[in-house]
C-alpha cells in the first residue's frame, strides 16, 4: 500500500467515525506498516468492520479480521473493484 492510499484510508474512517481523530502518532504507526499491507484487502476489511462496529478500528481489527466473498456480497455491487481472496 502507498502513503497515499493509506491516508485515503485514514480520512475514510474520520468521515465515518465523526467523533474520532488520527492522531500524528497513530498515523506515524499506520505509515511504518503501510508497505507491508494490500490496500483494497485492508479497504475491504474496513468496509465490512463499518458495517458492524460504531467504534473506529485499530490497525490490527483490519490486520487480522478475515474477509470472505459471502461476508462481502453486498460490497461487490457497489466497489467492483475490490478483489476478495
């Protein structure tokens, strides 16, 4: 994953956890990591732990959540670009 794409990621979740902010250090942490991680695995991840938690995710809730193609049906209709599996 890019520097970029992790800071879409980032301002992804402060859009839709409002009352939350990335800290510098949170974001130092999540640039440290970002070489070692698959955008659209961790954006499909991050969609699916929306859809159930009102609290926004750590880095590990998306390093270590499994995505199956069931869990992420509804997902394909609206991003088909995301590859599962």
């Amino acid at each position: 994953m890019t520097k970029i794409e992790m800071f879409k990621i980032l301002v992804l979740i402060e859009k839709k956890y409002s009352f939350c902010t990335i800290k510098s250090e949170t974001a130092e942490k999540w640039l440290l990591m970002c070489e070692e991680l698959n955008y659209h695995s961790i954006l499909a991840r991050l969609y699916q732990y929306m859809r159930s938690s009102g609290y926004p995710p750590s880095l590990e809730n998306l390093m270590n959540s499994e995505v199956t193609k069931s869990n992420l049906q509804w997902l394909e209709e609206y991003i088909p670009k995301i590859k599962i599996g």
